[in-house]
C-alpha cells in the first residue's frame, strides 16, 4: 500500500480550496454591490455623498491601494481582529456574534468617513453597515468551511467589491457619464 505523501495531497485539494474561497467571495460581493451601489446613488444625486474632494494619487495608487492593500489592511484591522478580540473576551455566550458584528462594522464605517474622498456620515455609515456586514458574513461563512481562510477570504471579497467598483465607475468616467 502506498501512502500519499501531506506535499502531493495538498497540491491536489489547492484547486478546490481556491475555487471555495473564489465562491464565497463572490457570492458576498455580488450581494454588497447589489445593495451598496443602489444604495449610494441616490444618496450622491441628493447632494448628501459628501465633499468634492478627489483622489489626488492617480489612478495606478487608487487602484493598488483599493484592491490589493486596504481589504488586507482593513481585514485585519476591522474583521479578523475584533472578531478575535471579542470571542476571547465573551466566548461563546449568545451575544457575542452581535458584539463582534458591532466591533467590526462600527470602526469600518468610522474609517469610511471623510478622507481623500470626502466621504460624509451617511455615505459612511451605508458603506459601513451594507459592505462591513457582507465583509463580516464573509467571514463567518468562510470559517465554516473546512481549510478555507476567513481572512483571505473576506480580503479577497473585499478586493473584488473595490475592483467592481472601480471597474464600474471607471466606465462610467470613460464613456462619459461621470466627470
């Protein structure tokens, strides 16, 4: 009888691990822009969106920093953190999943407000209540699945909701629609 060596076993189940991460991701993406992006428009036609500061690091630092390191940053900061922190201090009590939901999209939302977009409270508070919750079932649900990462996998959902958004709005300013 041959034994599989951990090396070759791992290999084979990569393809898999990575399509279940690309699955919940994706799935809590869809979600967040289906929500987020209906949600803001009407709130940036009111006049409510905030300032009309603007991104002045060009489009190649936007987009490194919107899709590669601010959802691992934030992940970390806002999700894997609180989460952490808020099971060791309560553990499994009833409550807990609430406190960390708390822990984890007060901040988010907090650290949406103002900055280089001059995002105001009501644009913040949307992005934080509807992308940090889909951010943190992210989470959730990815560590109910045996050998998936919670952490990458909430980065890469928030990785893919930045670059939609990006992609999207993007679009728009090319085919004019946006200035």
């Amino acid at each position: 009888m041959t034994a599989v060596s951990p090396v070759a076993e791992d290999v084979s189940q990569r393809p898999d691990v990575a399509r279940r991460m690309f699955q919940i991701a994706g799935r809590y993406t869809l979600i967040n822009v289906l929500i987020a992006i209906p949600l803001h428009l009407p709130i940036d036609a009111a006049g409510f969106g905030g300032t009309t500061a603007t991104w002045k690091h060009g489009v190649v630092v936007l987009a490194v920093a919107g899709v590669v390191f601010a959802p691992i940053m934030e992940t970390f900061m806002h999700f894997w953190l609180p989460i952490v922190v808020v099971r060791k201090v309560l553990g499994q009590r009833s409550g807990t999943p609430f406190v960390a939901w708390l822990a984890s999209v007060g901040p988010f939302a907090y650290g949406h407000y103002g900055g280089d977009f001059g995002r105001s409270a009501l644009t913040a508070l949307c992005t934080g209540l509807v992308s940090g919750s889909c951010f943190y079932f992210c989470f959730l649900t990815a560590e109910k699945n045996v050998g998936i990462s919670p952490f990458w996998t909430t980065a890469l959902c928030h990785a893919l909701f930045n670059g939609t958004v990006l992609g999207v709005f993007g679009l728009a300013y090319v085919l004019g629609f946006l200035s």
